[in-house]
C-alpha cells in the first residue's frame, strides 16, 4: 500500500516474471539446439539418399553410401532417445515409486554395457568395488547416470589405456568415482561440460557419436535424487568424475 493523499491509499502489485522469463529462454535455447542438432544427421541422410540414386549403376558406391546412411541414421537415433531422456529426469516432479537399490549391482550392471564398446576401443574397464551401499531411487535413472560417465570417459581416452570405476562410503554418503587416461578437460571448458550439448572437441564428438546431453542427463539425474556431481581433469592426463549420493538402510526404507 502507497499512500495517495492523507486519506487514501493505492495498492501497488507487483510480480517478480524474472524466473518464468528464465524458463521461457531456457525452452527457446532448448529447441534452438534441437533444431541444429537434428539438421546435422538430417541433411547428411537426404545428401546420401540423393547420392545412392546417382550411383546405383555403382554397386560399391552404392555400399558406401548405404554404410554411411546407417551410421547417420544411429546418430539420429541416439539424439533423439538422449532428448526423450532428459525430458523424463530434467523435471522438478519427486521420484516415482523410488526403490533400495545397490551400488555395487547398478555399478556392475553399467559396467557390463560399456564393456564391448570398451573391448573394441581396446580400452580395460576395472572396478575398485570397495563399498556397497544402499541408495533409493530410480535404479534405470541411476544406472544410465553411471553407464553415461563411463561411455564418456572411453570415447575421450585413447587406446591402451584404463577407465577405473571405484566407490567410498564416508558419513552416511557415497561416492562413485569413474577416472580415465585420456584426453582431459581445459580448465576454462570444466564449468561448462555439463550444459545441453556442449561439447569440449566437437570433431571429436563427431568421431564417436556423441550428442552433448550425457553429462547434462546425469547432472540431473543425481541431482534428483539429491545428490552432487563435480569433476577433476588435467590435460593430456585425465579426468575423473564423482558422484556423491544419500545412503540409506533397510531399518530407514521400513519406517
């Protein structure tokens, strides 16, 4: 209330639209990117069906183009499933019908879907498994958090080289820990590496199909189950990505 006169007053309201004016950049920003993302594969698709028709008198021009279209067609692919993923976890919503779920086996279990792309880089995959905890959550979510930092430690490593995948339990909080060899993070880049579709050596990406969600999809995934992420890189020497999570009991879940 404002006095107007000695005897009046006006009632001023006013609304504060700086964090719906931050949601709508956010959603503008969002699909921008979508939109350039989804040219890429997009326009290399069209470009090659064009091609396959120019040179099917061709039948080795043909496979090559072919060979081409399908690897364009997994980079679609895996955009588009990443996008559906960071849809579901990037929400403010609690945890739907969280469950007590092991460390070890969601570690393990990610570990296990690395391992062939690992194996074809010629890259070991060890585990220090030195703590076992109880945490409750989304075990799918948890474990697509964990699998993203491995895949990503393999595709930015060289070969002959490890990824180490290693636990600690410390006041009631564990930390899963995934260290490579490879290539590092500068460290004017390591605020940025878990923005939508930032990515550090684009060609690089390139190389290995790599969108630029990964990290953003597991900031918030740990961040919804009221954890924290950060991460430690040197160039030329290696990164390792931690991950700190709320332990929790059987005698806790049962009360």
């Amino acid at each position: 209330l404002i006095p107007l006169t000695e005897n009046e007053l006006v009632l001023v309201l006013l609304k504060d639209e700086s964090e719906a004016q931050r949601v709508h950049d956010v959603r503008r920003d969002f699909v921008a990117n979508i939109s350039h993302e989804l040219k890429t594969p997009i326009g290399a698709l069209s470009l090659l069906s064009e091609a396959v028709l120019g040179a099917k008198e061709d039948s080795e021009a043909v496979s090559r183009f072919a060979a081409r279209m399908q690897v364009e067609a997994k980079r679609l692919t895996d955009l588009v499933q990443e996008i559906i993923q960071l849809s579901r976890v990037q929400d403010s919503d609690p945890l739907k019908e969280p469950q007590l779920i092991s460390a070890s086996d969601i570690i393990r279990e990610a570990l296990d879907q690395c391992r062939t792309t690992a194996d074809s880089r010629q890259i070991a995959l060890t585990i220090q498994d030195s703590a076992d905890a109880l945490i409750l959550g989304d075990r799918d979510q948890l474990t697509m958090a964990i699998h993203n930092l491995i895949e990503n430690a393999i595709n930015y490593s060289p070969a002959d080289t490890k990824v180490a995948v290693s636990t600690s339990v410390e006041n009631d909080i564990i930390t899963i820990s995934v260290a490579d060899q490879g290539i590092g993070i500068p460290e004017a880049e390591v605020e940025r590496i878990f923005e939508r579709f930032y990515r550090v050596d684009p060609a690089r990406s390139r190389e290995t199909g790599g969108t630029g969600l990964g990290l953003s999809i597991v900031k918030h995934i740990i961040n919804k189950h009221g954890g924290e992420i950060s991460v430690w890189s040197s160039e030329n020497v290696g990164s390792t990505f931690s991950i700190r999570l709320p332990i929790q009991s059987q005698n806790e879940d049962a009360r």
